[in-house]
C-alpha cells in the first residue's frame, strides 16, 4: 500500500496543483486586497446607490430566472417520467442536452434571432402589440435566454429524482388504481420535493454567476449585474477601486449560494449525461396524455427554437466571406490553441489530485481523514465559489502595476478555463481511477510497479477514454468562455466568443450569426465526442 511520505509522487503531484490553484485564486484575492488597501476611500465610495441597484438586479433576475427555470421543468420532468413510449422522448431527451454545450453567446445570438427587434417574430409580435416591436433586451431577454439554459437541465435532474422511485411502488400503485393525481401525490412529489430546493439552488447559482448572458442581453445600467459591472469597471470605466468593491460583493454572494447548496447536498458540478430509466406499471388516461404531449411540444419548440434560429441566421451569413476573413482564421487558431492548452492542463490537474486523493486514502487505512486529504478532496470544489470573472479581475488589477496586462492574455485564458474545467474533468476521471487501484493497487505495491512505469503499463489503459472525456469536455467550456477573455482581449488576442462579441458591438449581426453557428458547431462536437467516449462512465 501507498504510504504518506515525501517521495509518494502521486502525493506530491497532488500538493504542486493545489499550490498552482492557490497561486490562481490567492493571486485574485491579494490583487484585490492591494488594490483596496491603496484606495480604501474609493473602495467604499463604490457602496453607493447604483450597488445597491446593481445587487438587487442580480438577486431579483437569479429569483425569477430560477422560478421561471424550475416550475415547469417539474412538469416536464413528469410528463417525461409518465410516458416513457412518447414518441421522440429520446430525442427530446437528447435535445434537452445541448444547451449544455452551447456557449453562452451563441444561445444569446439565438434569442434575438427569434425575439430581437429584427428577429423572426418580430413582426408577429408588431401586430399584437399594435406598434413597433421594442426587441427583447433587458430583464426580458435575460430570463428568456435563462430559461433556455436551465429549464432543460433542470428537467433532467428532476427526471433522475423521479427513477429514483422503486418500482414496487408503482407497481403496488397501478394494482391499486391510483390515479394520476394520486400518484403525483403520494410517490412522485415526495420525490420531486427532495430534490427541489438541490435543484432550484443549483440553477440559482448558475443565474446568479451569469455574465455572457447579462453582458449580451442586458441593454443597459438597469439591467445590470454584479459580474458585468466588474467587467464595465475595469474595461470602460478603469475604476479599480469600484471593480474591488464589486468583487467582494459577488464573492460574498457566491459563497453564501454555494454554502446553501452543500447543506442541501446539491451536486455543483450538475451532469450532462444523465440515467434515465424507462417507467413501468403507469397508465395515463387520454386527457392526461394529450396535456402532457402538449407540454412537451411547447418544452420541445422553446428549447429548439434559438438553436435552429442560430442555425438559419448563420447560414444567411456569407460564410465563405468569413471563413477568408484573416482576422476569423486567427482567432479560431487561437480559439483552439488555447484550448486545447486549458483542457491538458485541466486534466492535468485533475489526474493529479485524484490520484493524491486515493493514494492519501489507501495511506490513511483508517481514521478520520487528514487535514491534507480533506483539502486534496474538497480543493476542486472551491474554486467553484469563485467565478472566473472575479479571478480576471483580481489579475487584472493586480498585473497593471507590472506592465501591459493585455500581453499576458493567453496565459490568463489558459489557467483559468483550467481550473474552471476541473471539477468537470475530475467527475469523469476518478470513478475509473479508483475502481482501477481498487483492483490493481495491491498487485502493483506487492511488485514494486510505481511512478511512470505504473501510470504507463496500469493506469493508461483504463483512464484512455476517461481522460479523453474530460479534454473534450474542458476543451469545449473553453472553446465558448467569454468572462477571462472579455477582461484581458485585445486586437493582438482574439477569440472566436471575443471577436464574435466585437462584430456585435459593430452591428455587423450577419457576421455575428455567422462567428456563432461556426462557434456552435465546433463546441456541440467536442461535447458530442466527450458524451460517445463517456458513455461507460455516465451511463444513460
């Protein structure tokens, strides 16, 4: 067995990546409280009405995005769970899927599409209102383009809770001929309530950690949160002082979420791969079935219409024009470089302190766990707390005293969507790594097989696909991040999301369309190669 010593390299991996998270976010935190300390009256000068405006648009737009997500999707998730033969549940099942691997921006691009001042509906909402359609920016688009994110996502997790039932009961309810009242009654809701405030905290995080969406459909100061102030302070404004004021505002905020949602047991890390078990023993009566069918249609045409609205906008862009274009070339190379580089190193570190975590376990034997084991094990969950905003923030602050803090872009890029990734990454690599040293690790310890030559002849062949998994999936988060890039971008570093960003704020919408069906599709591969190699270890 492992033991607990200095030379156990699995250990010290594990130690030099937490040390290179620390450096990450205690480099955030130490810009900040410099900044601070250097102009305290400016930091509490910030503390002024438009904050408090600003937290309460945050807080207000979360609550009902949260609302407006979770409602339905309990519905949804039922009739889901009631009619496991529905034509097109797979599909729908699979579609519900997708917003997860849409970047932000593109399923921003998606709603005006179909709800903008220029978009599909547009003139069908001119004549119902009997003027000019105004557009959709503002509150209105926020919640809108949260809903597409999260009303999915919530739905699946809902639907796990439900095949969470045990089939006895159902069973022991179609013997008794309980109705579909009953039934939601007595079985379903007891479930689906367990669940609830797990679920309803986790979409409030993700709302309430929202920039892409505030920054694109936000239309002004009124709509406005914590996040994109932070960016207009910085990028716009250049007031330190007010982007520290923010930041501990949105730290504070984050972690209060976050400690509501370990005390409910919320998974953070959410899932995109979901079990799905089909139904037995439910017999649904014709009105039952047809208001259910309705639900789904209308569920189903919500969430696929700014997907094919981004498709058709970006296929009347002249996507040849584009594709010639020198600045487009460079920036889907550096799109890709860089994230390619994040989801190595992504999955670097998540090897690293998954294999500590379980050498740290085996060591231990028994007992309560050891405070470095503890750190080892909860250290990815951390950096959840904090937004990758807030961390470009804290550099961003902190590096201009040093020099042209737009030159180091591309290392900011790749860090950060690193070790945002990693608790994704670490999901799909440590189930096959413990089971794999549950079975090898005595073998390996009885015949003196470790460091590389171990990792080389035991662990590869069982962590290929797994690990191939989480740089598919990093790669993918990365491909789409805005919040690093929009702080640190400049003419001489662009990404595909930056310059997609810089043609919307041009008004070069057929550009933008364009930049995002090509962003679209390079990230729906990626997730689409991340779920077929994942398939044995988040089983449908």
């Amino acid at each position: 067995m492992a033991r607990l010593t200095a030379t156990n390299p699995r250990i010290t991996a594990g130690i030099v990546s937490l040390a290179a998270i620390t450096i990450l976010i205690g480099g955030a935190f130490a810009g900040l409280a410099a900044e601070g300390v250097q102009d305290m009256s400016g930091a509490l000068a910030a503390f002024d009405s438009y904050l408090l405006r600003v937290v309460r648009f945050t807080l207000w737009q979360a609550l009902l995005s949260t609302t407006l997500s979770v409602v339905p999707a309990i519905f949804v998730a039922r009739a889901l769970s009631r009619h496991p033969s529905f034509p097109g549940r797979a599909l729908i099942l699979r579609l519900f899927a997708v917003p997860l691997a849409l970047p932000a921006i593109v399923a921003a691009l998606g709603v005006l599409a179909l709800y903008g001042r220029a978009g599909f509906f547009a003139d069908a909402f001119s004549a119902m209102a009997g003027q000019s359609w105004p557009g959709i920016y503002g509150l209105s688009g926020i919640l809108v383009a949260h809903v597409f994110f999260n009303l999915p996502l919530a739905a699946r997790l809902f639907l796990e809770a439900l095949d969470t039932v045990p089939a006895d009961q159902w069973r022991l309810a179609s013997q008794l001929g309980m109705g579909a009242r009953s039934a939601f009654r007595l079985i379903e809701w007891p479930a689906l309530r367990a669940s609830l405030p797990g679920i309803a905290g986790l979409v409030f995080m993700l709302c309430i950690t929202s920039f892409t969406i505030v920054l694109t459909l936000g239309g002004g100061p009124r709509a406005t949160t914590l996040e994109v102030a932070i960016y207009q302070s910085l990028r716009f404004d250049f007031d330190p002082a007010r982007a520290v004021a923010l930041t501990i505002l949105q730290i504070a905020l984050t972690m209060a979420v976050v400690a509501a949602l370990m005390r409910l047991g919320a998974n953070l890390a959410g899932d995109a791969n979901l079990s799905v078990a089909p139904r037995r023993f439910v017999s649904a009566s014709a009105a039952e079935t047809a208001l259910n069918a309705v639900l789904l249609i209308v569920a189903l045409l919500f969430v696929a219409g700014p997907m094919l609205a981004t498709v058709i906008a970006g296929l009347d862009a002249d996507l040849g024009r584009l594709a010639g274009e020198t600045a487009v070339q460079q920036a889907t190379a550096t799109s890709i470089v860089l994230a390619t580089l994040s989801a190595l190193l992504s999955a670097a570190l998540a090897l690293s302190l998954v294999m500590a975590r379980r050498a740290l376990a085996l060591s231990r034997r028994a007992g309560s766990k050891t405070l470095l084991e503890n750190v080892v094990d909860t250290g990815a969950g951390f950096v959840l707390v904090v937004p990758p905003i807030v961390i470009g923030a804290g550099w961003f602050v902190l590096l201009r005293h040093f020099g042209d803090v737009f030159a180091v872009a591309p290392i900011m890029v790749v860090t950060v969507n690193a070790v945002m990734a990693m608790p994704f990454a670490i999901r799909a690599i440590r189930p096959a790594h413990d089971a794999a040293s549950e079975r090898h690790e005595r073998l390996c310890a009885q015949l003196g097989i470790a460091g590389w030559n171990r990792l080389r002849l035991v662990d590869w062949p069982v962590l290929r696909r797994p690990l191939m998994t989480a740089l598919a999936f990093a790669m993918a988060l990365s491909l789409g991040d805005l919040g690093v890039i929009a702080l640190f971008g400049s003419d001489a570093v662009q990404t595909l999301p930056y310059l997609l960003l810089a043609r919307m704020g041009s008004y070069r919408t057929d550009d933008a369309a364009g930049l995002a069906l090509l962003l679209g599709l390079l990230c729906l591969a990626l997730m689409m190669l991340a779920d077929r190699l994942g398939k044995a270890f988040f089983p449908r």
